[in-house]
C-alpha cells in the first residue's frame, strides 16, 4: 500500500470469543467469579504472610510477592475482558493497548523471574540445609525480589517501542481476548519480520532462560532427595517445593507454546485457549495450590481468626 494513503488507526476491535456470542452472559459471569477469587485468594495470602511472623521465612516471603503480582497480572487483562463481554463496543484506544501488552508482559516477565528465585530458594533449603540460613538471608531477599520486578518492567520497552512505530491502517479487529504483540503485529501494514524476530530473541531468552534455570534447581532437589534414606524425610523435602513445582509447569507449559515460535501464522482458537490458561486460570489456582496442600497456611488462618474472635 502506498504510505501516503495510510489512515492511521486510533482505536482497535477485540473480538474475544466470536464463537461464543450466545453465552457472553454466562460467560462474563464466570469469568467474573474466577476474577473475584482470584483477588480474593492472593490477597489473603499476601496480608497472612504480612501479619503473621511464623511466615517471615524467604519461601513465603516469595509467595506473598508472587501473590501480590498476580493481583496485577489479572489486574491488566481481565477487567477489560469483563468489560468486552457485556459491551457492544468491545474497543480499546492504541495507546489503550500498548499500555496493555506492557503490563501484561512486564508482570509475566517479572513472575518469570520471581519463579526462578523461588526455585533457588528451594535448591539452597533441600541441597545446602546448613548454609541455607546464611545464604538466603532478608537482605537477599530484597535484593532478588527488587531485581526481578526491575528485569520484569523494563523487559517489553524495546518490543512496545518497536510496535509504536508500526502503521496501522485496517483492519484493525484483533483476534484475540486481549492485546498481545502476535494478534496487533498481524493488524500492521508494513513488513513485521524485524518485529517477530526481536519478539521471538526475547522471549526466547527470557522464557527458556528461567525455565532452564528452574529445571536445573529441580534436578539437583531430585537427586538430593532421593539420597535421603528415609521415605519420610523424602515426603518432607517433596512437600516444600510440590506447590511451586506445579505452578511452574501450569505457567511454563503455556507460555512455552505460546511465545517461543517464530511464525506469522496462529491457530487463533488454539492462542485464545492457552491465554486463558496464563492469564486466568494459573493465577486463579495459586491461591488455592499454595494454601490447600500447606499446613502452615492453614494454621496461619486459624490464628488470624482466632485474633479477630472469630475462632474461640
């Protein structure tokens, strides 16, 4: 097209689920009750971890910030989704969504990060017991905790400021239930190759890079549990890093597929199943992986509870 008849487009369509129009009522009711424990579950594990000071340990340290994160992971995509699925205008400004593919990809990138320090975490209290005190010390903690929120949000800068310099003439319907960089990338009127690369290089990096990185914490856990001569000491060790350990690979197992493939074409169905994997259900079910399987949790609401009189 020539670039002197480019109309720059201002605002964009998200379609969501075109299939599903009979049920967006339903749908949104759902959603809406996904969303609201959501908040509600990593809220509460965030202020248990807080208020109670039998939970001022680095492993919950970690899991009160991932919670605390997942608040605004959610935070970024499912309020407009709600939104959309009541609305005849399912719009959203340019500006609406880059800011959204930022936050949403600065807050993955960071859970990336803080996943990997957890897996660390794990290694050093299973594989170094004895220098774990020492090793993993509240200072520390700060300072990876501070370093995984700063990787995060500077993470996506380059991509977002690569795709604000895209033409945009029509159509400018994204076939996706939120912005994303494959869907808007596919909207630009110009060649993107550079774009798909540098996404691809990227995500590559920062996707397989943690994810390697938390194999091989796991790998060494493995090994230095099956030395433990006894099966329940076993048990234990297991039991420290199972509720993580399922995190992971609800979280990596969908963003593998979805991020580290250098293509143009999508199966549009097949993107919209895996977004809702990483951006509803794996926050959604944190709350309830780290809390029904951890004895300490429990026993944390109990004394909270008792605190406040509702408990005798």
């Amino acid at each position: 097209m020539n670039p002197g008849n480019w109309s720059q487009v201002t605002e964009f369509i998200i379609l969501g689920f075109p299939h599903l129009q009979g049920v967006q009522a339903y749908l949104f009711l759902l959603l809406l009750l996904i969303y609201l424990t959501t908040v509600l579950g990593n809220l509460l594990i965030f202020l248990l971890v807080c208020l109670d000071s039998r939970l001022h340990t680095p492993m919950y340290r970690f899991i009160s910030i991932l919670s605390f994160l997942e608040l605004g992971y959610t935070a970024a995509t499912i309020p407009k989704m709600l939104w959309n699925l009541l609305s005849e205008k399912k719009t959203i400004s340019f500006s609406g969504c880059l800011l959204q593919i930022y936050f949403f990809h600065s807050l993955g990138a960071t859970e990336c990060y803080l996943l990997t320090a957890m897996a660390y975490d794990r290694y050093l209290a299973i594989c170094q017991p004895l220098r774990y005190p020492t090793r993993m010390t509240p200072a520390l903690c700060v300072k990876i905790a501070i370093g995984c929120w700063l990787g995060g949000l500077a993470g996506p800068v380059a991509e977002i400021s690569l795709v604000s310099r895209l033409p945009f003439c029509g159509p400018n319907c994204i076939q996706h239930i939120f912005c994303d960089f494959p869907p808007v990338l596919s909207l630009a009127c110009t060649d993107t190759s550079v774009n798909v690369l540098v996404d691809f290089v990227i995500n590559s990096c920062k996707i397989l890079a943690t994810f390697l990185l938390v194999f091989s914490s796991y790998v060494q856990i493995i090994r230095t549990v099956l030395r433990i001569p006894s099966a329940a000491g076993k048990r234990k060790a297991f039991s420290t890093c199972a509720s993580h350990l399922t995190v992971v690979l609800i979280f990596y197992g969908s963003i593998l597929f979805m991020y580290v493939r250098l293509k143009k074409s999508y199966s549009l169905d097949h993107d919209r199943a895996l977004a809702v994997v990483y951006s509803v259900l794996t926050p959604f079910l944190n709350p309830f992986i780290y809390s029904l399987r951890n004895k300490d949790i429990k026993e944390a609401v109990r004394r909270q509870l008792k605190r406040t009189g509702i408990l005798e």
